[in-house]
C-alpha cells in the first residue's frame, strides 16, 4: 500500500526590522514507513514584513554583481576589504603627429581608454580544503569573462553601474579555512553609467547630474509631419511623416535615425549632440520622449 503524503507550513512570518536581506528558511521532515510510490506535495505561505529603511538586495536596478550594506560582492558571498572605484581618472590616449623638420607634434586631443576596478576580497573562515575548492569553481563561473560584461554596483552609492568583465589572472592567498585575492575588473566603456534611466516628454529641462557629457536617444511618436525638437542650442528636424504606431528613435551614441528597423538617416538633419553636465531646456510637443543616463569619470 502507498501513502500519499502532504507537508503544510501555515502563516511562517519574517519580520526585518533593519536593512537587511531577508530570506526565509525552513525545514520540513516527511515520515513514511509505507511501501510504495509516493506523491509528496508541499506548500507554503510565507508573509514577509520589512519597515526598516534602506535598500534590499533584491534585483538591484538589474545588476549582476552587487556589493551589499555589509561589503560582501554578490553573489559570490565574498568580503571586500577593498576596492579601487576612486581612482581620479580613466588612463588615457593621446592623438598626435609628428611632422619632420618641425619641433614637437601635433596635438589632436585625448581619448580616455580602457579603466581598471580592483576589488580584493575574501572568504569567511571555516572552509575545508574541499569546501575550499568548491567555491573557487564556483566563483570562476561567475567571473568567465567568454559571458561577457556585467553590471555592477555599490549599495552605498547604488545610482552609479559599472560595466565589468574579468581580465587578467587572479593570485589567491592561502589560509587553514579562508582565502583571499584580488579581482581584476577591466571596464571597456571607462565611463561609469547612471543605473537608473531619466526620461523627459515634452516641454522642460534635461538635468546630467554627473561629470561627463552623455548620449541622448530622442523618440518621436506618430502621427507626424517634419517633426522638429530643440535641445538646448541644437535644432533636430526630420523631413517626412511618421505614421501612427511608428517612431522615429534618434541615438546621438550611435548617431542612428531609425523609424522601427528601417534607417531613416535621409529624412534627418541635424548634429547628434551629448548632454553636457548641468541643465539644458528642451522645446518640443507632447509626442516626443527623451531618455539619458547620467555618466561619471
């Protein structure tokens, strides 16, 4: 005969009365002394009550890689004793030519290039040497740069991401139930990027609270004819009708006009501009949208 059991657990309530990262586990032990196949089935209502302030590591803004109120790099789990975030500025390129018979060069400018972000970091103590193992494999799962870049962010300054991918090698310390090592973090873009997107419609003022310039995608929704937008000094026409349910999206990244996949650079005329650090007045109609991220050095 079989038995066909069920495990209930009624109303299990967490209460986080801090900033925390609340979690909820429990254990549930089926007894059966029949002779069998059983079908077990088990349900849960779990009600969670978080009054405190502060931010919860719960899909933060998207990112994959969070370092959390209590320093640890998620999720990894890692301490981080330290970090290299405040380095004053991105290395640099310099443009130039050199002419014969002339002194010096020819300055054409600067680029930056790629950053570097260091995090060192450690494990909790009491490891064995195969508990040990386990985790460095876990953690090159999780840093395989071939998955490309990643996000990441600091809960203490959660509105700047940082887009990461590991490069390099790691050198780890040794010791009896812990180890520790440094995280090689190469930033392509050397930009570090708002995590959360602004967006203006309309009439207003575009406000890039960081220390860089930064691109501006510019959707017109249809119908239109020869829409037009000003941003700040910069006058941006396209010269032909958009249609209703379509939209022209400008990206002064790219410096791309496309309505839908279609290119619509024919129709454009106008520069691609950034968004300088402070305000800039927008004059445009109520069917025009405009998104931006803030950007750091």
């Amino acid at each position: 005969m079989a038995t066909y059991n069920s495990a209930r657990l009624y109303n299990h309530k967490i209460t986080d009365g801090g900033a925390n990262y609340n979690s909820a586990p429990f254990i549930i032990v089926i007894s059966d002394s029949a002779i069998g196949q059983d079908f077990i089935s088990m349900q849960a209502n779990i009600s969670v009550s978080d009054v405190a302030e502060g931010f919860e590591n719960i899909g933060v803004a998207g990112a994959f890689f969070s370092v959390d109120s209590n320093r640890y790099l998620q999720p990894l789990g890692v301490l981080v004793i330290g970090d290299s975030r405040y380095e004053l500025l991105p290395a640099t390129r310099d443009i130039t030519e050199e002419i014969p018979g002339r002194h010096g060069e020819i300055d054409f400018g600067v680029q930056f290039t790629t950053r570097l972000l260091e995090l060192h970091v450690a494990t909790d103590e009491g490891n064995s040497s195969l508990q040990k193992a386990h985790l460095k494999r876990l953690f090159a799962s999780y840093l395989d740069p071939t998955k490309g870049e990643k996000t990441l962010i600091f809960l203490d300054d959660m509105e700047k991401t940082y887009l990461v991918k590991y490069s390099g090698k790691i050198d780890v310390t040794e010791y009896p139930t812990w180890f520790e090592f440094t995280i090689p973090f190469k930033m392509s873009n050397p930009f570090i990027i708002g995590t959360f997107e602004k967006t203006l419609i309309g009439n207003g003022v575009l406000i890039n609270d960081g220390t860089f310039e930064t691109p501006l995608i510019i959707e017109i929704s249809g119908p239109v004819t020869n829409p037009s937008v000003i941003i700040g000094t910069d006058t941006l026409t396209y010269t032909g009708t958009i249609s209703s349910g379509q939209t022209l999206i400008i990206n002064t990244e790219n410096e791309t006009v496309k309505i839908g996949n279609t290119n619509a650079m024919a129709g454009y005329n106008g520069i691609f501009p950034t968004l300088l650090v402070g305000s800039t007045n927008v004059t445009a109609v109520n069917n025009v949208l405009i998104r931006w991220r803030d950007r750091w050095l």
